[in-house]
C-alpha cells in the first residue's frame, strides 16, 4: 500500500503563505447579531400585537344614577361661575377606546380654565380637552357644600 503525503509536495508552494485576514474587507458580527440569527421569528406578522390587543382589559361604560347627574349638573354650573379664577379641581371621566368596546375610566387634577357648554367641554390647563358627556364626578375647591 501506497503512503499518502499530503502536506509536504503537493502545496508546497503556498503552504507557508499568510493566512487571509476576512476583517479587512469584513468587519466581524457582534455576539447580539450573531445570536439574533437562531432566535425564532414570527410566521404570522402581529399575532402576538393582536392577541394583546385581545387580551387587553377595558371597562363598561358606568351608569350614573340621576341623583347623581343632578348633582354634576349643580357643581357645573357652581364651576361655570367661578371658572375665571381657574379653580383646582379632580374629574373623573369615562374616555371610550378607540380599538375595541369598552374603555377606561381616567380621573385627572388640574386648573380648569374654560367651560364651553355649546360644545361640552371642559378643558384643564394640564390636559387636553374633557367631554362633559363622558364626565362622570368632578370635586375639588368650589364643590366644598357637596363632599
């Protein structure tokens, strides 16, 4: 049987050649892009956005009791009077989702600067615009008599 040599005659000429460097026209990938390739994809693009979406808690709209619709009415008209002193007030309003049925109750303090009973709105000067429809209690400094 014949000895194989491989090493020695058969690349003599470039066996003591510099090894190649492939970061010169490379640059090596870091450990995160590296791993990034064996991590699992998404075969159904957004199945997990809609399933928390889905997942995602809302409320009911509450029922206010005419009693108390009554009484809201009072302490805004109590506010309309006073509102030029930009009195500090905490409302408390129902604000409907705009993806699904249902929404979240929100309550929110702030100086009240303007009351626009054509529109039904009350705007606070840290918040946007509050739709009195969607306003369930209202309370702070010039609603004292009610508390």
């Amino acid at each position: 049987m014949q000895e194989r040599n491989f090493g020695s005659e058969k690349y003599a000429d470039i066996i003591h050649l510099p090894h190649r460097d492939p970061t010169a026209r490379h640059p090596r990938m870091t450990m995160l892009n590296r791993a990034a390739q064996f991590a699992p994809f998404a075969a159904l693009k957004g199945y997990e956005e809609a399933i928390g979406e889905t997942a995602r808690f809302t409320d009911t709209r509450p029922e206010i009791s005419d009693d108390a619709k009554e009484l809201l009415n009072r302490k805004l008209g109590v506010l309309q009077a006073v509102i030029e002193h930009e009195p500090s007030v905490t409302v408390t309003y129902f604000r409907p989702d705009s993806r699904k049925s249902g929404s979240t109750c929100i309550t929110v303090s702030g100086r009240a600067i303007r009351l626009d009973p054509q529109k039904r709105i009350l705007h606070l000067r840290t918040h946007k615009d509050i739709p009195l429809d969607d306003l369930l209690d209202i309370v702070g400094e010039p609603f004292v008599w009610a508390e």
